[in-house]
C-alpha cells in the first residue's frame, strides 16, 4: 500500500509534511520488533515520502 494525500487538519501549517510519513515508518518498525532506535531501510522510506510529496523532496541545505 502506498500513502495517499490526506488532509493534514491541525499539521496543515507543517512546511516538509512529508516528514510525517517517514516518521510513520519509524512507529511502525518501533512498534514491531525493531530495535529502538535502529537504522531503517533508506529506499522505500524515501519512495514513500516521494509518492506523498508528489515529486522530488525539497532541499533546503
């Protein structure tokens, strides 16, 4: 399953909400059997943050 665009309620004034969903692949791992605190797999926490977003991730550095 791929995340969708939701409305954000009371986030809308967050200005990366992608980054929602990338902690949403920590509480899920977190909440399973992963260490707390562990590396993640970079590839599809990045696609999915991806798909939210719609296109690339901006870069403020």
């Amino acid at each position: 399953m791929r995340p969708t665009r939701q409305p954000l309620g009371p986030y809308q004034h967050l200005t990366e909400p992608e980054r929602l969903v990338g902690n949403l692949h920590r509480a899920y791992a977190e909440h399973g059997d992963a260490v707390l605190g562990a590396e993640l797999p970079t590839h599809p926490t990045l696609a999915d943050m991806i798909t939210f977003n719609q296109g690339p991730l901006p870069c403020g550095a």
